[in-house]
C-alpha cells in the first residue's frame, strides 16, 4: 500500500503536470521547434513556482508517458521516484508503480 505522502507527492505533481498541459495548449501553441518554453517544476512541492525552460520536442516527449514529471534539479523525491534523464536546467523523473494509479489517467491536451 502507498503511503499518504507519496500520494500526497503523486497528486501535486499531477497537478502541476496538467497546468504544464494548459500552458502548452493555451500559451505555447504555434512555437517552432526546437523552441524553448517556460513550464512549472512538476515537483511533489505544492508551494514550488520554479520555472523551468524546456525544448517543446522534449516537452512532448515526457508527455508521452503519465509515470515521466519534470523537475528541476535537487526537487526529484528518490523514496518516490527516479531519475531517468535530463537536459539543460531540468531532470526527467519516472514515478514508482506503487502511485501509478494516481497519476495516470490525466488528460493530454
């Protein structure tokens, strides 16, 4: 059974995720790629307001799969996550299986 804080973690980063999917949708749309775009952290930090620049290609790629979140760098949770990749100013964290259930299902745009 998961505990409440990875769920708790689990749910702000799903939050963050779909703001992150409104600002593509709705502010970024029509940039060329490989044009950079400002995003929120996807951090469990439900205070966190870091932005992070990201290319729009790479964006859309983490978007492919609803366990992968953007973080910045030191905001990853490792009892929570991995780290399974980075770029420039942002790491790529994959959410353990045991808050799948959370965090998939979310909408795309």
């Amino acid at each position: 059974m998961t505990d409440a804080r990875k769920q708790r973690i689990a749910r702000n980063e799903a939050a963050f995720r779909e703001l992150n999917n409104s600002l593509e949708a709705n502010v970024h749309r029509g940039r060329t790629q490989p044009d950079y775009a400002g995003f929120v952290c996807e951090c469990g930090d439900g205070d966190c307001d870091t932005t992070i620049r990201v290319e729009l290609d790479a964006y859309e790629a983490v978007r492919q799969d609803d366990m992968l979140f953007i973080v910045v760098p030191g905001h990853q949770a490792p009892d929570s996550e991995d780290v399974v990749d980075s770029g420039d100013g942002y790491l790529i964290v994959r959410k353990h299986e045991d808050v799948k259930d959370i965090v998939e299902g979310h909408e795309r745009p």
